[in-house]
C-alpha cells in the first residue's frame, strides 16, 4: 500500500452512511482513500491515476461478506448487472440513489461460472449509448473488461471495444475463467480472440483467445487458450508476465492436445495474423508447414512434449508463453 503523503489537496468524492458504518472516500488526484468507521473498518488506498469514463466509472463503497455496494461516477446516466456465464439473458437494472447502488454480489471473476459484473451506460453528455463492464477483483477500483475480435484480413489489427456485444458476451462466457491475474490493482481485462481453426473430422471449430491483465502499475500478464465446442471451460495452453497480447507485442501463438470425437489425438497449433508459418517437433517426429490461415491440425498416436514456433512475415520467429 503506497502510503506517501497526497500529490495534491484531495477531493472529496463522498461522506456518508452507509449499511450503519461511516464512510468517506477521498481522490488526491493519483489515488483513492476510503475510510470506513467500526471495527472491520479502516483505511484503504487504491492507484487510480490516468482513470478515464470508465475506469472511473465506479468505486466499491462499502464490502460485507460477499455483497458489494459501489459509488457510481456523475457521468452514469444507468447501472446494470449480468452473469458472465449467462450472455443470452438480457441485463437486470441496478437501483442507484444518489449514485450509491444497492448490494449486489462481489467476488468478480473468482467464481468465473457465475461472476456478477455491472453493466454501466454513460450520459449521452458525455458518449452517446456508450455502455460498459466492471467486474468487482476485491479492491477499491473495478476492473474494466473489453474485447478484442478476431482478425479480418482485410483490415487493420483491432482495437479492443466495450464487451457488451453479444460476440463479446459469449466469448467471456466460455474464456473467463481462464483470466492470468484476478487480484486487486487490475485495471484492465481484455480478451482477444487471435484466431478461428477449423477442427479435423469435421468436429467444429475452435477459438484461440488471448487473455490480458493491466494493472494500473503498469505491469501486466498474458494467457492463452483454445476454446473448443465440447469442452466446458477453456483449456489454457501458456502464459505470464510480460508485454504479451499488448499493443506492445501483437504476435502470439499457442497450442494445445484435443481428441476428435472419434478418439483420434490431434496437436492443435495457431498464431495471430503475421504468422505465416508453423513448426512442431516431437521426440520423434517434426512438422513444418505454411499456415495461411494461421493454423495447424497435426494427428497423432499418443500425447508427449513438444516443442512449437511460429514463423511472422517479416521473418522473425516466436514461441509460445510459459
């Protein structure tokens, strides 16, 4: 906890009761303080510099058991919430007098199959039907989930945007649990789907996803997974700390062991747009073929270690994280 003293004459953001305990929050302008009389109270600090609309869209207020009550931003014309493990059931409203909102389940994505979010929606002053997720990590400050789509080749590398679509929805419907960092002090998740492959023997496809944490230090970590049509959950293939699946390195690969419906062992391979080419080798056996459309289907006898590269189209050649 940074306790140095306030950059700046703090603001105050609330003074109040709340649930029968006293609580005012403070913004110095590089963090949050929240001081919350009782004996289960106490001072709690929070980095929250270069916040936008909606990394400060909210702040937890008060936290009893596993029930939350935030303070919402004057710029949040509404408030929501949603099961990330529902995205086809529609938004419930969320009561927010005087922007403190009802207690609604926190926890965030601890419990990924049944995570609450809030779904907040700015004033038209500010964006208009501009919508937006938090999700609770167990600090003062939400994290802000968004999303990446999967490449088009015809067009640029995306951007991540609100995951509020349905795509979005669904794709952290399934990859959620497979988030690298899920402790306070995140400041942003962001899924980004970097490839589609078709499975063998007609099985489907698969969705290669990249998960990634940014903490409002700075710092940051990645994972990969292959979402696949019959497997519950995601099963992560790689990850860490690092610039991994940032703006900062846009290429990845990952990989993964998937048996097709029929009992046949497959080692399923894919890379991000750039990746041309794709190596896998075996203790006894190696493949290395072009990958036009990123991806990689090799069948095999049994599972055993390997090892996978990719080849980019300027040259260079990458592996996947650990």
């Amino acid at each position: 906890m940074d306790a140095t003293r306030p950059v700046a004459p703090p603001a105050l953001l609330f003074a109040g009761t709340v649930d029968g305990a006293a609580v005012v929050v403070l913004f110095d302008g590089r963090r949050l303080a929240r001081y919350t009389d009782g004996r289960d109270g106490g001072l709690d600090l929070a980095r929250a510099d270069d916040s936008d609309v909606t990394t400060a869209g909210a702040v937890v207020l008060r936290r009893q058991g596993t029930a939350v009550r935030y303070l919402l931003a004057p710029w949040v014309d509404a408030a929501e919430t949603r099961r990330i493990d529902q995205p086809d059931s529609p938004a419930r409203p969320l009561d927010h007098p005087d922007g403190v909102t009802a207690a609604v389940p926190g926890g965030g994505l601890a419990d990924c199959h049944g995570a609450t979010v809030l779904q907040l929606h700015s004033s038209p002053a500010i964006a208009e039907k501009h919508a937006f997720l938090l999700t609770d990590l167990g600090g003062l400050v939400p994290a802000h989930l968004t999303y990446s789509p999967p490449p088009d080749r015809t067009q640029p590398a995306r951007e991540p945007r609100e995951a509020t679509g349905q795509d979005a929805l669904l794709a952290w419907a399934r990859a959620g649990c497979a988030v690298p960092d899920g402790t306070p002090g995140v400041k942003q998740l962001n899924l980004w789907a970097f490839a589609v492959q078709p499975l063998p023997q007609n099985a489907g496809s698969a969705s290669w996803v990249c998960l990634r944490a940014d903490r409002w230090t700075g710092e940051g970590s990645a994972a990969t997974a292959v979402l696949l049509p019959t497997a519950r959950g995601p099963q992560r293939t790689g990850g860490g700390p690092g610039r991994a699946c940032s703006r900062f390195e846009q290429d990845v690969v990952g990989w993964a062991w998937w048996r097709s419906p029929q009992g046949a062992e497959f080692l399923l391979a894919a890379g991000s747009r750039r990746v041309t080419r794709l190596a896998v080798k075996g203790p006894d056996w190696s493949a290395d073929r072009p990958a036009p459309d990123h991806t990689l289907a090799v069948e095999r006898p049994a599972r055993a270690a390997v090892q996978v590269e990719a080849a980019l189209d300027g040259g260079a050649r990458i592996s996947p994280p650990h």
